[in-house]
C-alpha cells in the first residue's frame, strides 16, 4: 500500500528536490518511514538541530538556484526551524518546510507537542502554509507549496498531521470540490519592454559619472555587468549578498558598500550622477547618493522592491541578465572616461591600504592578514561561506572574489550560527568543490561544533575532501563589542562579550578531523596551504586580536566621540584598542 507519506516524497522527487535536511521525531514516523520506500534517489541529510537544517536548506537554494527542502517533527522541532526559515524569508530565497503535528483526532485537546502550527508559520511562510487533512489535498498542497517558493522566492509550508501521514494515498477524483494541480514547466517573460530600457539607456548615457550598485540578484550576471560598467565607464560596488556577482580583480569594481564597506565605493556613491542598482535591496541609505543627487534607474525581478531604497526615474522588471543583455545595445561607449580613471586609482590605493593594514602586527595575529592571506590562495571554483560577527568586515574587505567562485552569508537576517550548516550545505551540493566556512568563535561555539560532527559522518564520500572551517579565536562577540564602543559609547560588558575558552583544533582531531591551531603570523600562508592540501576537513584555529578596529569607510564625529569615551572606561583593553586603532588609521 502506498500511503501519503510514500505519495509526498515521490512528489518532491518528480520536482527535482533529490536532498531533505532534517532531523526526526515522532510527529514525522511516517515521513521518516517512507524515506526507505522512496522509488527516486532523495536524501535525508540529518542534521544536528533542526535551525541548521533550516539554514542548510536556505544554503542548497543560494547556490544550486533549487528549492530547499527541511523536514522536522511537531512542537519544539517545528519552532527549532523558524530561525532559518527567517534566513530564507528575508534574503529571498525558495525554501519548503514539511513539518509533522500532532493527530487530527487531539487537536483543540491541549494534547503533547501540539502546537498552532499555521498559526506559528504565517509571518514566515506568509505566501503559503497549510494542514493536510485528506489524502486528496496533498498532490496539491505540495505542487503549491513548490511553486510558490520558487516563483516568489518564498518559504511556504505543508502541514501534516501525524494520522494522515501513514493513510492511503489517494489521487483527486474528476469531481466537484476536488482541486488538480500539474508540475509542468513555466515560461516567464525575462525582460522589459522595449520602451522601458530605452528610458533607462537615455538616463545612463545622459550622465558622467555612473555607479551601479550589484546585489544578490545580480549574481549569474557578472559577464553582463562588465560589459555595462565598461562601455559607460562606470564603477561597479557591491552589496553583500551580491558579493560573487562580478570579480574582484577588475579595477573599476570598488568592492563592498556600507558599513563593512570600502573608501571608493563611499566615494563614488558621494560623487556620482547616475546609480543602476541592479537585484539589490542594500538597505543603508546613508551609503548611496543624496536623493537627488543621481538621476537612478534599478533592475529586479519583483516590482515591489523598486524605488524602495532610493528613489528611481525608471524601474526594470525582469531578469539581470537577461535584461541587461538588452540594455547593452542601447548603451553609448564612454570614451576619455576621467571618472573612470578616478575610480580605477581609488580602487588601486584602497587594495594597497587593505594590504598595509592586514600587514600591521597584532596581538597575536592580525584577523585581517587571516584574510588577506587566504585570498590569493582560494583554489579555482571555491565556494566561500561566512558567518555574521566580525568575520565579516574582513570577508567583506579582504578576499578577493574570482570569476566562478561561490560566495554568500545571512543577509537579511544577519544570524549568527549559519556558517557552517551553509558550507556543509554547499558541499553536499557540490562534493567536487573546495568549501571555507569563515567563522567567529561565538558562531563557531553557537552552531558550528555541532555541525562538525556531521561533517566528521558524511566527508569520506566526497568526491574532493577540501572543507576548511576557519575560526577567529578571539574570546569576545567582537561585533556587538564594536556596536558598544562606537553606536553606545560603552566599554565592553566582559559579562556578555567574553566567551569561555575552547580548543577548536583539538576537538576537530577528537572527531577525526584535522585540527591546526596557529598564533604566529608567519605561519597563517602556510596554514592555509596545509589547510587546502588537507586529506580530510580541517579546523584553522587562528588566534586573533580582539582590539583591530574594523573601520568604516565613513566616521562620523558623533561615533568618534562615543568610540574614545567607551576606551577611556575600559582599563585594560581601552589602551591596547586605542593603539591598534592609530595603527590601522596610519596604514591606511
């Protein structure tokens, strides 16, 4: 007998999904059950919390452009799951969350691990979330809930209560009040009409000084933009997310903008007068022009993010590449371009000074030369993950993107404990392809020993062994001690910023990996080389100084202020900050 927990998998097999992360329960017996019957290849991949099954699922959409599928049980593993459901919500990525509940017959009984479930998932799963009462509801409960993600790039949610689960499957009949849904392919109309781009070609080609602004929605898009910033002379910036869309080795693209930011995409921001943001919802308006400044045109695919962070003349909705493939013939070349070579100088000094500060000593390594040390060191095709924290100001800043390479964090959400379940993530997706997770020790300490343990189960059947997990020991939550001492004018709470001692490297041999703890600066190049040529997953333990600032592009004197007020109360590491601080400013 085929019951609905065998007719839900084969399902989401014949929709491509061939990977669901999870962790089991009895609300899932069923489901758990069926993954022995499945007649297509579909993995469950276990994780060690049902939030970084989550967050794993969130990592499989960013960079296999699938959706994500994650499963868990009634009650607490439902709620376990909202963090990373968030992460995809809010950085607009197409996940699938299948979870159990208790049966149908207890619900409204204050019965164990019964829980409002549509209740708790309609914020995050807004565009679709939904209980499973009849075995003729679930061919298109699922068909939706797949379609909606990908076509909003949403969460939604399919609810199945623990009876249903082990019914018979059941196929609607052709008969009123029954609903047929279908898996066929979708055409989209990928481009702006033709008036539409020549609106926003008259707008670039009218200016002299243009910016483009790229995002996550920019990525698959890099050959696109080089062409468009090339033939208008144009500086490219990037937003976080959009990290990977262009290479870093071009000398007009003058890196990441904001607070993590970089001196010549402040300067070009603060100086142009024309800006084409192109999939980007970069939220921090005090980085990009003055309103009014710039004349704008913005490229999405989702009409509802335009003119939203900066007011626009003309909004494209459609595909990057494809429209900026129909942009290019209407550009005008830019030629004896004096922006250009201004930007091009800028970005060559700023390399220079990312350099010079990486250089300067600490105590006992520099974060920032842990960085700089790696970038040219990245193997082609390398995936790169990271972690919220301070880590990345330096992932931000310091590594160089190349042309293939991977690369993304939690941007919306900005969660700590995602670096690791993201690299795991990435690996199972590609086992061919070298993996960095570029974590903290906070993070590291939140989500990521965990995660080790399933790396240590799951690395001998990759095809490639290369995962190098990096971890910033520096015994303090260093971004929110940062956010202290600049935004507050507070001295670090040791109480909350101090985190306890681990031996990370130490505990990666307990698990069979390979661990390598590193406190001398002159070893950090030979570490990542050890690192990569590694015949298994390796923890890079690197021993950082909590006190290099990570400097903004922009200080405000307001923030100057609060930053030497937090010092002068801070006895034993005020000074030691002070110093580095000076230091840094006087490299760059």
């Amino acid at each position: 007998m085929e019951t609905v927990s065998d007719y839900l998998l084969q399902r989401l097999s014949e929709w491509g999904i061939r990977r669901i992360f999870g962790y089991p329960g009895d609300g899932i017996n069923g489901l758990i059950g069926a993954f022995g019957r499945t007649r297509e290849p579909l993995e469950f991949v276990q994780a060690r919390h049902e939030e970084t099954a989550a967050l794993m699922a969130c990592a499989h959409a960013k960079f296999t452009d699938q959706v994500g599928v994650c499963l868990a049980t009634s009650g607490p593993g439902a709620i376990h799951l909202l963090n990373g459901l968030y992460d995809a919500k809010m950085d607009h990525q197409p996940v699938v969350a299948i979870v159990g509940q208790q049966a149908r017959s207890a619900i409204g009984g204050d019965y164990q691990q019964e829980v409002d479930l549509v209740s708790l998932f309609k914020d995050v799963a807004h565009d679709f979330v939904h209980v499973a009462n009849s075995p003729l509801q679930v061919r298109h409960l699922v068909d939706r809930a797949i379609r909606i993600a990908m076509e909003q790039r949403a969460v939604t949610c399919v609810i199945l209560p623990k009876d249903v689960q082990d019914l018979p499957a059941a196929s609607p009949p052709h008969a009123h009040g029954t609903v047929h849904t279908g898996i066929g392919y979708t055409s989209h109309s990928l481009v702006p009409d033709e008036s539409g781009l020549k609106h926003a070609a008259d707008i670039l080609n009218s200016g002299e000084r243009v910016a483009i602004l790229a995002g996550a929605g920019a990525l698959g898009a890099g050959p696109e933009l080089r062409q468009v910033a090339e033939r208008l002379g144009a500086g490219v910036a990037k937003a976080l997310l959009g990290k990977a869309a262009i290479a870093d080795d071009l000398p007009y693209v003058t890196g990441p903008i904001g607070l993590l930011g970089s001196s010549p995409s402040w300067e070009m921001m603060n100086q142009c007068d024309r800006l084409l943001m192109v999939g980007t919802s970069f939220p921090y308006a005090e980085f990009l022009p003055e309103e009014g400044q710039a004349r704008a045109v913005q490229i999405d695919r989702d009409g509802r993010k335009l003119s939203l962070r900066y007011p626009i003349e003309i909004g494209l909705v459609g595909d990057s590449k494809a429209t900026l493939q129909a942009l290019l013939p209407m550009l005008a070349v830019k030629t004896g371009n004096a922006w250009r070579r201004k930007i091009e100088k800028n970005v060559a000094r700023w390399w220079e000074t990312l350099e010079a500060r990486a250089m300067v000593a600490g105590q006992p390594l520099n974060p920032q030369r842990v960085f700089w040390e790696l970038s040219p060191r990245l193997p082609d095709r390398s995936i790169i993950t990271c972690d919220s924290g301070s880590a990345a100001n330096w992932y931000a800043r310091d590594l160089k993107m190349r042309e293939g390479m991977m690369a993304s964090l939690s941007g919306g959400l900005a969660t700590m404990g995602c670096g690791v379940p993201y690299a795991l993530a990435a690996k199972l997706a590609y086992p061919d392809r070298p993996v960095f997770a570029l974590v903290g020790d906070g993070a590291m300490q939140m989500n990521g020993l965990n995660e080790l343990v399933t790396i240590a189960h799951r690395w001998k059947t990759w095809r490639s062994p290369t995962l190098v997990v990096m971890v910033l020991n520096n015994g303090d939550l260093n971004e929110v001690t940062w956010e202290q001492r600049v935004l507050g004018g507070d001295p670090r709470f040791n109480e909350s910023q101090r985190l306890p001692a681990f031996p990370y490297a130490e505990y990666a041999r307990l698990l069979g990996l390979y661990g390598m703890r590193v406190d001398d600066p002159d070893r950090i190049a030979d570490a990542w080389e050890t690192a990569i040529a590694a015949d298994r997953p390796i923890v890079l333990e690197m021993i950082t100084d909590p006190e290099i600032p990570p400097l903004p592009p922009h200080i405000a004197l307001k923030q100057a202020k609060a930053y030497l007020q937090a010092l002068v109360k801070e006895d034993a590491s005020g000074p030691p900050a002070l110093r580095a601080t000076i230091k840094q400013w006087w490299a760059g």
